[in-house]
C-alpha cells in the first residue's frame, strides 16, 4: 500500500485515492471478481473500492475495521467515544498532515 513497507510515498501525500487505487491494481491483476478483506482503517479502502468497482468485486469482509458514512473522515470515527483506545494513543503530526499512534499505544 502506499506509504508502507518499501513504498517510497512520504504518508502526507497519501489520499484515500491512492489507497484504492492500489486495490483496483491488484483486483485488475486477479482477472476474476475479488473478495477484499481489510481491518483497521482498511475499511474506509474498501469501502470506496467496491462502490468503485463494483463489477470486478464479489464481496466485502470488515474485520474490526473502520466503516465511515458518505464524507466522514475515517480518522475522525472514534472522536467523541470515551471507550476508544485510539483516542489515547492517536498523535497529529505538527504539521497537521497526519495520524499515528504513539509507541505507548502498539502492542
């Protein structure tokens, strides 16, 4: 995925877009209708990719993942919920651009 692994993407110039298209490159390389899995924030991915490629897609699974409402920023799911783990351990970079979770908050 962009910004992970090798990928040389710095994560502030990454979009959601990205992120689908991505999955579209995999999904267009399986030659057949694609089952997609995602956990986490994965699932505002795809969320978007099967509205984007509905044909090509036959099925979604969500495990634990993040499922935001038409135009809701999937980092902003969690704001307001006390009993979120992530909101006590999610940091923005100083210059806005991103989230991370501190080290104090992987296990």
């Amino acid at each position: 995925m962009p910004s992970h692994k090798n990928d040389p993407a710095l994560p502030e110039d990454v979009t959601l877009n990205d992120y689908v298209d991505r999955v579209a490159e995999v999904i267009d390389k399986a030659g057949e209708p694609t089952i997609l899995v995602e956990h986490s924030l994965g699932g505002a991915t795809i969320t978007q990719a099967g509205g984007n490629f509905t044909r090509h897609i036959r099925g979604l699974i969500y495990l634990a993942a993040a499922i935001p409402r038409n135009g809701q920023c999937p980092v902003n799911l969690t704001l307001g919920n006390d009993n979120s783990k992530l909101n006590h351990f999610r940091q923005v970079s100083e210059d806005g651009k991103s989230v991370f979770v501190v080290e104090k908050g992987i296990k």
